[in-house]
C-alpha cells in the first residue's frame, strides 16, 4: 500500500515479509505439513505369575494325652432332679469324674456351699441352667464358672430370650452353653444363630426327650454344629447327660440317667481355674462312651487314638462332609491328611455299640 509520501508500506506477517501494490492482490495457500510417521503400540510380552498361597496347614498345633473328665449339664432337688446336691456330687465324684457342673434353673450352685466335697481329683464348677419361655418354646442357656445367679423368666421372643441368657453369662466372665436346640422342637437353627459368641453347643445329650438326632424337618444338633462352623463360628460341641434321676421313675417316665455323656478337658489336673479355661476355649473332646487316649494336631494332620477295640473313625470336613473313614491303625491311631481344600476339619469315633466321641473342629489356613 501506498502511503501519503508515496512510498510502500512494509507489513510484516508471522515470520516473514510480503510487499502488498495497490492494483495487485496476494492470495495465499496454506500448504499442509508433512504427514508424521505414528509409532505402532509397543506390545510387551511380560508374563504375570498367579499369586502362590503356601500350602494349607492347621491353624493350631496340640498334642494332649492328659484329660479331665466332668458333667456340664445335671440336677438335683435344688429344682427338678430327684436327689439332693449332696448326693448328685457324691455320684459323679465316685464314678471317676474330675469334675462336675450342676446346673440347677435358675438357681446357681456355688462351689463354696459344697467345697467339703471335694477331694482330692474331684472339684466343683459353678453352674445355672438360665431357664426363659418365649413364642410357647422352653429357651434355655447353661451359665458355667459364673458368679452369681442369673435367673431366666418369660420373653416375647426367643431372640431376646437367648440374648439375656448369653449376655448375662458373659457379663460375669462366664462360659455360655446353647443347650439342646430341639427339646420340644424350640430353636431353629435361626433362633440358634443368635447366640453367636456362645461358647459351647449340645451336640449330644443323654436326656430321653431333646431329639437330639432331629427328624425329617430339624437337622440334628451335630448337624447345626456343622452349620456354624461352615458360617465361621469358633463353638465347641460338647455331650452332657441333663440327667434328673438318680433313683427309680414312675413306669411311664423315661429316665435321665447320669453317667451318658460328659466332656474332657485338656488339663494338667483337676483345677477350676483351668477347666474353666478348658472350656472357655473349647480346649475338649465329647463322648458318650469313647476314650481317646490322645489327640495330635501338626501342621498338616490330625490324629486320635481310641482306646477301645473296633472304633471306627470318621474325619468330617465343611457341610458335614465325610473326607475319611478308618479304624486304628498299627500304632493305635487314626490319622487324616490335608488335601488342600478343607476349611475345617474334626473327627467323630463311633463303637459298634453305637456310642461315640467328637473331637473340635480345628481350622485350616493357607
């Protein structure tokens, strides 16, 4: 462009200099870059490695060969058994007990009134079977090694029921026990799974009327057992004889007798503080007529020697799966070996007399 002085104007345009007349036009062309070379995706050939679990091994270790032999559910004249205090004590200590619960409803037995009965061998566990009725069913819920009476009463509901019994055993430092689930067919196995952090559980009782095998619509109580142990819960099974007669019956009562079933607690001696431990942490087998001698758990195995001739042994695992079945082998023993997919594992002994024990079930970890 001209200026007033007749000379060109100089415009300048990005990074260079264009002359622009008065008559002419510039017209410019945006040439297009040179197309850039793309990189193909870099493909790398790294191999990743599922994570290695170690291999299965149980839990806890043990090996016990020391047993205390005890009665955690039994009666006398104190409420509905036959017999005073005085000579249900002198019945078990005579028949080669350790120890003895008696469990009395709603009436707690101190170990103080009765301690001029013990011996030597023989000691007394406190103990109250908190006795509560709720929904038209008997709820009931043994307090051991408490400190004082609880009582039971009526409720609305076996929930709330069983949650008074199980928390006030806890609030005294005290070992809960569910007793048995299907005595006049009054807890599901819902109602049982209120009681979580209880314990101890029936899984065999001596007493004639808790259906203890269940029926064709209520699992067994051992099957309940497995049930909660499949759900996680850390309970023990525990055998009780809930005896009420030590004399004679009317001809049309079925005697609970004393002597059917018991526990035996992994302790040194007969001392109450360590059975109560004993059964605080499930540190027992059940029986309602096996003797195990001992009881091995390694890393990898569990093992019981029964004492009696012709015992069969059945290793049971998750859902009530049977994972094994043998008798004694040459050093006396039975012994079962983890495969790699058990979550829990314990051992049920039968005689063919059909009287039985039951190990804990001990937990499998990787």
């Amino acid at each position: 462009m001209r200026s007033k002085t007749g000379k060109f104007r100089w415009i300048a345009l990005g990074v260079g200099v264009v002359t622009i007349g008065v008559a002419a036009a510039v017209a410019f062309t945006r040439v297009p870059p040179e197309p850039t070379a793309i990189a193909a995706p870099l493909t790398l050939n790294i191999k990743i490695d599922p994570p290695k679990l170690s291999p299965p091994k149980f839990a806890e270790t043990l090996d016990v060969t020391t047993f205390q032999r005890g009665n955690l559910h039994t009666h006398s004249q104190w409420s509905d058994g036959d017999r005073s205090p005085k000579d249900v004590y002198t019945w078990y200590r005579s028949h080669g007990y350790a120890f003895l619960a008696l469990t009395d409803h709603d009436n707690r037995v101190s170990p103080e009134t009765f301690a001029a009965l013990e011996r030597k061998g023989f000691v007394i566990i406190a103990g109250e079977e908190v006795t509560m009725w709720a929904e038209g069913k008997p709820v009931h819920i043994n307090g051991l090694c408490t400190k004082k009476t609880i009582g039971g009463g009526r409720f609305n509901a076996k929930r709330d029921a069983l949650l008074h019994g199980l928390n006030r055993v806890h609030e005294q430092g005290g070992v809960a026990l569910v007793n048995h689930p299907n005595f006049d067919w009054a807890l599901t196995l819902d109602d049982v799974r209120v009681t979580r952090g209880a314990e101890l559980l029936e899984i065999w009782s001596g007493h004639p009327y808790v259906n203890t095998e269940g029926n064709a619509e209520r699992p067994s109580h051992e099957a309940v057992w497995n049930t909660l142990l499949d759900e996680g819960w850390s309970i023990g099974g525990v055998a009780v004889d809930d005896a009420h007669h030590l004399g004679l019956t009317k001809p049309d009562v079925k005697p609970a007798r004393p002597g059917k079933g018991w526990v035996q607690v992994f302790a040194e001696k007969p001392d109450r503080a360590l059975i109560c431990e004993g059964l605080a942490k499930g540190r027992l087998y059940s029986s309602s007529g096996v003797t195990l001698t001992r009881i091995r758990v390694t890393e990898t195995k569990l093992s019981v020697w029964p004492k009696e001739e012709g015992a069969v042994v059945v290793f049971i695992g998750a859902g009530g799966k049977e994972l094994a079945k043998m008798g004694r082998g040459p050093e006396g023993d039975a012994t079962y070996e983890l495969r790699g997919d058990e979550t829990w594992v314990r051992a049920r002994v039968a005689l063919p007399d059909g009287k039985m024990a039951w190990t804990q079930a001990y937990r499998v970890v990787r």
